[in-house]
C-alpha cells in the first residue's frame, strides 16, 4: 500500500497537449497499408487506381518524406512550433516553406500556441491525393485488354523437352549454317593466336588475294553437296523441288531465282547442296549458287562456299562458268539486297522491272533462261516496318550504298523457344522450276532484243504463281507485285 501511494501521478492528457506537437498516434502497418499487387498481377491497374496513397509515417498523407523535411519538421517541434497543414491536402504536400510562412511569428507565446491543428481527417487527405494523382489515361483506357495485351507480347513459347531427335539435328542443321561465318572467323583469330599456325595462316592469307577460283566455279565437291548435313538443313522447313519441264544437258542455263526473302534459305537448300535432291530431277546439270563477291574474303567461310560450287555473281564470274560448255548452270537471285528489304510474310513483291543484265548475260552466252520462284521464301521471317519513306527504310537503303548490302531487321524463332529469336521459322518452301525460255546467242543484244526477252521471262514468272498460288501461298496478304 506504501509503494503505491509513494508511485508519483501519470500525466494527464490535458498535460500533455501544452508540451510539444499534438501529433497523433501514427498508424501501424498493418492498419494503414493494404497489400500491394506486382506489376504483371491480375487486377494490379485497378488496385493502384482505387487505394490511392498509404501513409506510412507520422501525419504525412502520402508516407513520402525526406530526410531534410523530417529534420526540418524536427526542430519546429523542439522549439514548440507547428505547421499548418489545413491547405496542404489541396496543394502540394511536400511543400515545407508554404507552411513555413503560416507558422506564427511569435515564438514567445508558448503555451498559449496550439503547434499543431488538424483541420481534415485522413480520409479527406486521401480523397484528394487520389484526384491530384488520377490520370485522365488510366481513367478511360481498357485495363483489362491493355493487360492482356502486354502478357500476350512478353510471352516466350518455349520448345518441350520431348523432341524427336532428327528434328533436333534439323535445327542443329540449320543454326550452324546461320552461324557459320561467326564461327569461322573465330576459328581463325584463334588460329592467330597461336603462333606455331602462322606457319600455314600466313602463306593461306596471301594465296586467297590472288586465287580465282570464285571467278571460274569454284571448287565443287560431290561429297559436300550430298553431305547428310544438309538433307537435314531441307528438311527442317521442309524444303521442296516442283519440276515442270524437263531441261536437257546440252545448253548452259541461268535459273533467275525469286524471291530474295531475308537470307535466301531455299536457294541455298537448292542449288547448293543434295538436300532436295537436285541432281535427281535434272540429271546431268551442274548449278552454281552466286552470291556476293565480298563472301570470299572471309577465311575458311569461302572454302567451304566453293566446296558446295557457290561463286562469285560478278559479270565476269558469269561469263565463266557459263562459257564451260553444256549442262552448265548459274542460279542468281535476281531481286538481290534491295528485294530483301520488302521481303515480308504474305507477299511477294519482287525487284525486277529494271533488272536486265541477267538478260544480257544469258543472251550474249546463249543460256536458256529458267525461272524459279520459292513459295515461302518471304515467310520464314518477320520483319519489322520499314515502309518506302520512313526513317528505317532511308537508313537501310543509306547502308546499302555504303556497303554494297543491307541489313533486314528482322527476327524469328529461337533455339529453345518457338517466337523470338534469329533461328527461321518452319515453314514449307516449295521451289517450282518453270519452263525455259530458249535464247539465241547473241555478243551484242540490242536494248529491245533484251527488253523483249525480260517480257517473256516475267509472263513465265506470273504464270507460275498464277497456277501455284492457291496452292503453295494460301496465306497470302496481297498477289505477286513487281515494285521495281
């Protein structure tokens, strides 16, 4: 009993008020804050929109604070004197020299100021915040949908583990032919570095400045065309020959290839290698695959290029090869780097109206001419927009005058996943060999003997779409268009 009326007296609440701030027990956690949703969350819009701001500290509506203001804050409370924040709701609440200059100026009067008034309740404050902070675009757009949509674009498809093994090898197939320049240029800067091989680099370096063979068919191997590599490079899209005349191995012949597409995948799968098997359906014709003569400064990259009889698609190159007598043949895409550009999924619009000189070369070597045309050449890759006129199609064409080619933007499948990635997609490319048109030699064609020629090539071209079309390109956006 002694103790207890010996315990000094608790202060009152009326004590307690006169001292420093009159600031309210801030709220815990658990009571003003509710659960946060992630970004990706199924109704994340709709609760940030409709909670508005927690406080988190003290009396400050939006829990946000520096560390300046709460110094600031600090020694006003020390020193007995309040803010007024009846008008900070409205305005900004971050403001510390707005409410600065509402504090009396009269430090003197002690006890007689009431440091601090609350003039609203906090769920005035929060009202208001969510006002200032409502965005007229969150307000009116569809969260739903715009939620949808952002899943539907990050999702990746990725391959299941149960894969057939020979499907496997098709993608290892096509992934090393993709990567195959990359990986010879590595190959040989590792050979420099190791200076025992300079003893065979050095020699190997000067003899491709002065070697011709890109020049006069390369060095064809029959065992790297029929190399089982590649009939499982075919077979991944798959690729696919459609023969409607027979060509006899008594006259050279150009196959004008169309179209370019990204790469030039079929081509390659075609007249470069056994995959489709070639020799099979027409027998006793020994094709060469032209491609830039810039390909043939790569080390080791050209070696394996002439292995399949890929060579140089210089005038001269041409003039060579065909010249080696019957059976003879060259395969160029015609459409080239600026038919690259316009190679999107759905359409077929070729580079072609002003292309003659392969004309004038199957003319003046009297070589038949043979049109081809790849349905789903242009579908293995997406490309980005790059309209005639916009900013991206004006640097593309800029970097091709600089460099001799282009770079497509463009993207597909992935080694592991179905939607994102350099890999191209698996789709058919059905390569149909038209009719050949029979050409008379000529040294010196004239302007309209080669005109009159590129007449009757593009009506043979347009014939084999016309007949094709709703067979191999059922997917088509729009019909054969000549851009060019």
């Amino acid at each position: 009993m002694t103790s207890t009326a010996s315990r000094p007296p608790l202060p009152s609440s009326s004590s307690s008020s006169s001292t420093l701030l009159d600031i309210p027990t801030p709220p815990s956690r658990s009571e003003s804050l509710t659960p946060k949703h992630g970004p990706l969350a199924p109704n994340a819009f709709e609760a940030l929109e409709s909670e508005g701001p927690s406080p988190a500290e003290g009396d400050i509506p939006n829990g946000h604070e520096s560390r300046e203001e709460r110094l600031r804050r600090r020694n006003l409370a020390k020193k007995g004197v309040g803010i007024d924040e009846s008008q900070s709701s409205g305005g900004d609440l971050l403001d510390v020299n707005h409410h600065h200059d509402e504090v009396h100026e009269d430090e003197g009067e002690g006890e007689g100021f009431k440091g601090h008034r609350r003039t609203s309740s906090l769920s005035e404050a929060r009202r208001k915040m969510r006002e200032k902070i409502r965005s007229p675009l969150v307000s009116t757009i569809k969260l739903d949908e715009l939620r949808d949509t952002l899943e539907i674009g990050i999702e990746k498809k990725f391959a299941p583990l149960s894969i057939p093994p020979h499907r496997r090898l098709q993608t290892t197939a096509v992934a090393l032919w993709a990567l195959l320049i990359p990986i010879c240029l590595i190959v040989f800067l590792l050979s420099l570095s190791f200076p025992p091989c300079w003893v065979v680099l050095i020699p190997y370096l000067i003899w491709t400045q002065f070697d011709t063979a890109p020049d006069y068919g390369g060095r064809p191997k029959e065992w790297a065309r029929r190399f089982f590599f590649w009939t499982y490079f075919a077979q991944y899209y798959p690729c696919s020959i459609v023969k409607e005349a027979e060509l006899p191995p008594d006259r050279p012949y150009l196959f004008g290839y169309h179209p370019h597409g990204i790469i030039g995948m079929g081509a390659f799968a075609t007249f470069a290698t056994e995959g489709t098997n070639f020799s099979e359906y027409f027998p006793g014709i020994k094709p060469h695959l032209l491609t830039l003569e810039s390909n043939f400064k790569i080390p080791f990259y050209r070696d394996i290029l002439m292995a399949h009889g890929i060579c140089s698609v210089a005038k001269k190159s041409c003039a060579n090869i065909l010249s080696q007598g019957p059976g003879t043949a060259i395969a160029i895409v015609v459409g080239g780097a600026t038919e690259s550009l316009s190679a999107h999924p759905g359409t077929a619009d070729l580079t072609l109206k002003r292309r003659f000189g392969f004309i004038k070369m199957a003319i003046r070597e009297g070589a038949d001419l043979v049109p081809v045309f790849s349905f789903g050449e242009n579908d293995i890759y997406e490309q980005l927009a790059n309209a005639k006129g916009s900013w991206v199609y004006t640097l593309q064409k800029n970097f091709q005058k600089m460099f001799g080619f282009t770079l497509p933007l463009f993207y597909g499948r992935g080694l592991f996943n179905y939607n994102y990635g350099l890999m191209p997609f698996r789709h058919p490319i059905v390569s149909v060999v038209g009719k050949p048109i029979h050409v008379k030699k000529d040294p010196h064609p004239s302007d309209e003997h080669v005109q009159e020629m590129q007449q009757l090539y593009i009506e043979e071209l347009m014939r084999i779409w016309d007949r094709y079309k709703d067979l191999y390109a059922r997917g088509r956006t729009k019909e054969l268009t000549l851009v060019e």
